[in-house]
C-alpha cells in the first residue's frame, strides 16, 4: 500500500456511505462531524497520525455505513488498508491488533469527555476550552463563529454572545477574522485546565 495525498477540504466520507477501507493517517488532519436533523452541527473528534477513527472502525467491524462525515481538515498523507487485509491484520498480526484495540479505548474515552462536556459544562467552560486547544501554543486562532460553534456543539448566536462576553473581559480581541487570546490564565482557569 502506498500512502496517498490528500487536499485540505476533501471530503473522505459522507453519512449512509460505504467503507472502503481502514484509514491510517500519516500527517496531517481529519475533522468527523456529526450533523443532527435541524442542521445543528458537533465535532466529535479528529483523526491525527496515531489515531483512529471510530466511525471506520464500526463500519469495518459491524459491516454498517457511515453516520458521520469526515473531512481533510488539512493536506493529508494516509493509506487506505482495504477490508480484507484489515480483517486479516486483526485476526493474525497481534501488535497491530493490540494498537487498534488501544487507539479505540483511547477514543472511546475521548467520545466520553466530550458527552460530559456538552452535558454537563457551561457554554463558556466548552468556549474557553475549544480556544485553548485551537490556539495550541500561540496566541492567535483563524476560525469563525460558526466554526467555534461546531466545535463546542453550540449555535453561532450563542458563541457569539460569548465571545462578546470575552472580549468585554479582556479573555480574547476579535478582530476580523481572527481571535487573539489576551489572557490566557484566566481562559485556563474558566475552562478548568492546570496551567
């Protein structure tokens, strides 16, 4: 199998579409959404090198179709294992095996964060977490509204709202296009983070 390069923005899957095989991503970036009848829209995780999808592997697993989508968030580099070789992987080549059973725990406890998170955190918690992580090491996030809404499984309304609420707080300066994080420590401690 040769690894394959994929365009930011290519969609890799669609909802009721069949699998074609096991995803392994090499670099870059995979963002799974999830988008409910009334159009409302969550992220449920991303696939990175070293991850794994659960939305594969259920597929793979339980001969079922998609129920989520899947898009290159970034350029990507990944393989495709077809079902064959990968039901063989599983069956016969233990290390492999025990990588994916501990790739899935590892999501099925991300999953588990995130039904705790909608559930049970405020708007703003969830808002100052997602910054946070966006931000990564630097200061400045390149994202809309809309997109932070997903994020946090949210409408753009109410993330706006809040981010509104930030910025009178001096937390963030929205500035067109952009979000500069101006107090970090603070953001970390409504988002219930150690610094």
């Amino acid at each position: 199998m040769s690894a394959m390069q994929v365009p930011a923005g290519t969609v890799l899957f669609r909802p009721d579409a069949e699998c074609t095989g096991f995803v392994v991503v090499h670099r870059g970036s995979v963002k799974v959404s999830l988008t409910a009848e009334n159009g409302r829209e969550i992220v449920l995780y991303r696939v990175r090198p070293g991850g794994i999808c659960l939305q594969t592997f259920g597929c793979l697993v339980n001969g079922s179709r998609y129920s989520a989508e899947g898009v290159a968030e970034t350029d990507l580099e990944l393989e495709v294992i077809p079902v064959g070789e990968f039901r063989r992987r599983v069956a016969e080549d233990a290390p492999f095996r025990e990588q994916l059973f501990s790739a899935v725990a590892a999501r099925f406890a991300d999953l588990e964060r995130l039904v705790e998170d909608v559930a049970l955190s405020s708007v703003a918690e969830r808002l100052a977490r997602a910054l946070l992580r966006l931000a990564g090491d630097g200061p400045v996030i390149d994202a809309t509204h809309e997109a932070l809404a997903t994020e946090i499984g949210s409408a753009r309304a109410v993330v706006s709202r809040q981010l509104g609420a930030f910025q009178r707080d001096g937390l963030i300066e929205i500035t067109r296009g952009h979000i500069t994080l101006r107090n970090r420590a603070d953001l970390q401690a409504l988002a219930h983070l150690a610094e």
